[in-house]
C-alpha cells in the first residue's frame, strides 16, 4: 500500500483529500493541529500526526520522518512559504531513483479573468498582491530536482462543514429576504469540496508523465453567481428566496468573492478522468449543506477555517 502524507489535514479541504485518499486505497498520514482533529482523522482510518508547529529544519522531526517515508506528499493549506520549504524537503528528502509525488494548492484566481472567456492553465498570472506570492511555487513545481510535483487550483469551494462560508446560509430574519451584496451577474466557479478531493485523488493516481510539472484548475461546468449559490443554500435555512440588493460588503473573503468574474475550464484535468458529481443549486444538495453545516457547528462551535 502507498504511504501519502497530507498538510493541511484538519481542514475542510485537507480532510476530504484524506477521506478520498483512504477510499483509493492509500495509507495516509494527516498532519494536524488539535486534538478534535487527531479523533475525525483517526474515524476516515487514516493516521493523525500531531504538532504544534509546521517545521522542516529539524532533520529528526517527525515530519522530516513522514516525509521520508512517504511517495506522496500533499500541501492543502500551508503558508506559501512554507510550500516553499516543503517542495525543497520534498527535494532533499527523495531518491533521484525513487522520485517522490507532491501536490500543492494555490486557486483558480492565480489567473487573470477575461470576462466570457475561459480560464486555463495558459491564462496569465493574476497580478493581484496577494497572489504573487504563489508565481515562485507554480513556476519552480516544474523545475525542482526528484521530485514530481503538480499544483491544483480549484475555484471556489463549498460544501462539508463550511467553515469559512457561513454568511451564505445568512438571510433577514424579518423579511426572510437576502441582503446580497455586490453584482447579481458576476459568476465563480462554485466546486463542491467531494470534488476537489477527487481531483487530488486523480491527479495523486496518474501517470507521472501525464502530471509532472502540471498545474490543474479544478471547477465543475455550471457556471453560476454567486448569487444562485447564495439564494440555494439560504432557502435550505428557511428564506424565501427573494433578494434585498444592498451596499457591497467589507467582510473579508465575501467582499473578494465579489469582485472575482471567472469562467473557468477545468478540461485539461478531465482529460485524466476525473469529473465533478455535485450540482451546487439543487434543492437536495443545498438541504444536505446545511444539515451538515449545522452538525458541524454544534459539534465544534469555536472552529474556523485555519488549522
């Protein structure tokens, strides 16, 4: 059985990539920080590595250790200088005769919006600040010594426990109506997060050949707004659907959703297999969201999206 090794574990993302790893038949190791998360961890049958602190100076540590013994290697929420570091431990940590499989996780906004027309792998880089921080790990995951490595970029995911997506849930308690905020028309690629988790597990099972060096944006083809996904799952929490257009908002990942108009094609990693299952504005789907989002919260009412 191959070994993976999963950063980012305790997290929505990271969980799933777990889960769906486990599925395929691999022995994974999840790198986590509290306790709760050792216990999800333990219950997908993979083994939980706990620690404080994500280092990989210490050539005796425990995570220098899983790295050595791991085939893959996979980054779903590290700092982008610590992906850094981690590609380059990746690299010492290798045998040039025995390469080892990494991935890592930037995000569909890496490239530049065109309006209608599609985003791919050949976009150009997104010149927003707070992403060029990820043009060095996309262009060296092509470049570094033993090691076969790949970027994801995902649209904008949703779905499990949402830690981060709360507000979509939100509507007025008096008029049951939405306070949307922003453009009606401006679509993201919504990609439910069982899919995204597919997608590492396709790209984790590929060829070498077919994936060395690649970046794959990951998003299904039903090219909705922000607004559709909003009224879906709002609806599931008991507004009636109907729409309050007000001020654009200043709350932090909402208010860049906002801005962001992206098509985005994702018929390069199909060419692997790989194909989305979850339709975001159904009716079943959106009721099934908020259930789980509602265990989640009585379940772990003090977590958030950073583990």
């Amino acid at each position: 059985m191959s070994r993976a090794l999963v950063f980012g574990a305790g997290g929505l993302l990271g969980y799933h990539i777990v889960r769906a790893l486990v599925v395929e038949g691999w022995n994974v190791t999840g790198v986590v920080r509290s306790d709760f998360d050792v216990n999800q961890l333990l219950l997908l049958g993979a083994t939980p590595l706990q620690v404080t602190e994500v280092t990989f100076s210490h050539h005796n540590s425990p995570i220098v250790t899983a790295i050595t013994e791991s085939s893959l290697i996979i980054d779903a929420g590290l700092p982008t200088n610590l992906s850094l570091e981690l590609l380059e431990a990746i690299s010492v940590h290798s045998l040039t005769h025995a390469r080892k499989r990494a991935i890592f996780t930037a995000g569909s906004a890496l490239f530049v919006s065109r309006g209608d027309s599609p985003v791919d792998e050949s976009s150009p880089f997104n010149a927003f600040p707070g992403l060029q921080r990820l043009h060095p790990l996309v262009r060296n995951v092509g470049t570094t010594p033993n090691v076969i490595a790949s970027v994801m970029a995902p649209s904008i995911v949703y779905g499990g426990w949402f830690p981060k997506w709360e507000f979509l849930f939100e509507f007025n308690s008096e008029t049951k109506k939405i306070d949307f905020p922003g453009s009606p028309a401006k679509r993201s690629g919504f990609i439910h997060v069982y899919d995204v988790a597919t997608a590492y597990a396709a790209v984790a099972g590929a060829p070498a050949g077919d994936v060395a060096g690649q970046v794959f944006l990951i998003a299904n083809d039903e090219r909705i707004t922000l607004l559709d996904l909003w009224r879906s799952l709002a609806k599931a929490a008991g507004s009636n659907g109907e729409v309050n257009f007000v001020a654009p908002s200043q709350r932090g990942y909402l208010s860049f959703i906002e801005e962001m108009d992206q098509v985005v094609d994702a018929s390069k990693l199909k060419r692997l297999g790989w194909r989305p299952k979850h339709t975001a504005v159904s009716k079943d789907e959106a009721s099934r969201l908020y259930a789980t989002f509602k265990a989640w919260k009585a379940a772990r009412p003090e977590a958030s999206s950073s583990h």
